[in-house]
C-alpha cells in the first residue's frame, strides 16, 4: 500500500494535486491523506495565550474544514481511496515537516511551484522541508492522462536514485514505464550498465520496461515536446544543485506531472 500525502489549499493547483492523486489510485493500491495547513491571518495576534488564541485558532480550523470540504466534495465521492482531509492551523513549512518526520508516507504530492522557473523551483526546492523530504515528490503543472512513465536516465547516479522509487510506486502497475536515456554518443558504459540492469528489476516487479532513446537529453536539448506525451516523468535532482544549472534550465519545461526523486 502506497501511502500519499496531498498538501492542499483552497486553489486550483490543490484540485488538480487532488485529481491526480486520485487517478493513480485507480492504477496502484494506494491511500490517499489530504492535508490543508491554515496559517493564521494578519488580524490574529502573533503571541498570548489563553482561551482567546485557542477560540481563534478552532475559528480558524473550522473555517478551514468547511472550505476544504466544498473543494473535495465531488472527489470524495468518486475516489474511494481518499480519506477524511486534515485541517492543521500553523506555518504551513512546520506543519508538512512535523507530518513527514513523524508518519511514514511513501509519496508526496502538490501543485508545482509558480511560475515554475528555474530560480523558483531552485528557491522551493532549497526551503527547509524539501531539503528533509525522504520520500518522492510528485509536482503539477497541468493534469494528464497517466498513460505512460519517462524515468529520466541522464546519469547513472539518477538512475540508481530513481529505480527504488519507480519500482515500490510501479510494481505490478501495467501501464508502461520508458527508461530515458541520450543518444548512444552521449552516454558511457557505466549508465547503459545501469539502466539495463534497473530494467531487468522493474521487469521483475511486473513493469512493463523500455528502454528509448531521447535526443533531446543531451546538453541543450528542449524537454518540452519529447515530455508531453506522457502522464509522469521521473527525475532525480542533487539536493544543493546550482540555480544556473542545466537541469533546472531542462526541468522548467517540463509540463506533465513531475516526480522528482532528491539525493
């Protein structure tokens, strides 16, 4: 069992994180645990305690439950892996740490960054609780059909870091996962070593593997056309990677649903 955390609000990103959600739990056996942090408003008083604060803050979770309620009504219907939403007031980045570092989720999901440039995917990425993060991370940008998987094999450090990811999330799903790899010029033997061998583990776990060649993985290459035929695409990052790197250059075009794997 897959357990996923949403992290949810009142906006269009969060219903589509909740769609998404719901939709890859109709291809693997998964739990989904929604959580919306309502973070106090400027009128409430930063300090004090007392039965005035807590009357606030059960205002404020009040209000939160009910406006969480009529975004997720239709989804709580139609998607039975769902559960009850959880309403927490506080700093949403304390809250979703506290979660993670004390409930054992498998998978992480919410809107991506916006816009989704490399300098605000590299500012979020380096905030406190993805850097604490230990388990991967799916981004969205737009909703899309998952009819196929890229796992994105630049390297054999990103292939090594994917493959234990892509095969407990995966394992026994029949829709078809593609190892990307550059063209033969662009990579050694040490990746194609390591890409034929995540294959044959997928293949074991009941994937159903190919291995594609991407031009477009190359130095300079655009992510944007060779992505948008797929429902997921998996990428493994550095967790202090640079700002004017590459990949956050490549990454920034990517508009399917993003599972990154961090190292």
């Amino acid at each position: 069992m897959i357990k996923t955390l949403v992290a949810i609000e009142v906006d269009l990103a969060s219903s589509m994180a909740i769609r998404y959600a719901c939709q890859l739990g109709n291809l693997i056996n998964m739990e989904i645990y929604p959580v919306y942090v309502k973070e106090p408003p400027p009128e409430v008083p930063t300090t004090g305690v007392g039965w005035v604060r807590r009357t606030w803050e059960r205002e404020i979770v009040a209000a939160g439950k009910e406006e969480i309620r009529e975004m997720l009504a239709s989804e709580m219907e139609s998607c039975p892996m769902l559960q009850e939403p959880r309403v927490i007031y506080g700093d949403r980045e304390y809250e979703l740490l506290k979660i993670v570092e004390h409930e054992p989720f498998d998978l992480y999901v919410e809107g991506a960054p916006y816009p989704f440039t490399p300098a605000n995917i590299h500012q979020r990425l380096h905030h406190k609780f993805y850097q604490h993060l230990g388990t991967p991370l799916i981004w969205l940008r737009l909703l899309r059909k998952i009819n196929q998987m890229l796992v994105v094999c630049q390297d054999p450090a990103a292939g090594k870091a994917l493959l234990p990811a892509v095969r407990k999330l995966w394992a026994g799903c029949p829709t078809p996962v593609h190892l990307g790899v550059p063209p033969p010029a662009g990579y050694g033997e040490d990746l194609r070593r390591e890409v034929m061998a995540a294959r044959e583990e997928l293949e074991a776990a009941g994937c159903q593997v190919a291995v594609k060649e991407i031009p477009a993985l190359a130095a300079g290459g655009s992510a944007s056309e060779v992505t948008k035929n797929y429902g997921l695409v998996a990428v493994s990052l550095e967790r202090e990677i640079k700002k004017e790197g590459p990949q956050l250059q490549w990454l920034s075009q990517v508009k399917s649903p993003l599972m990154l794997v961090l190292r």
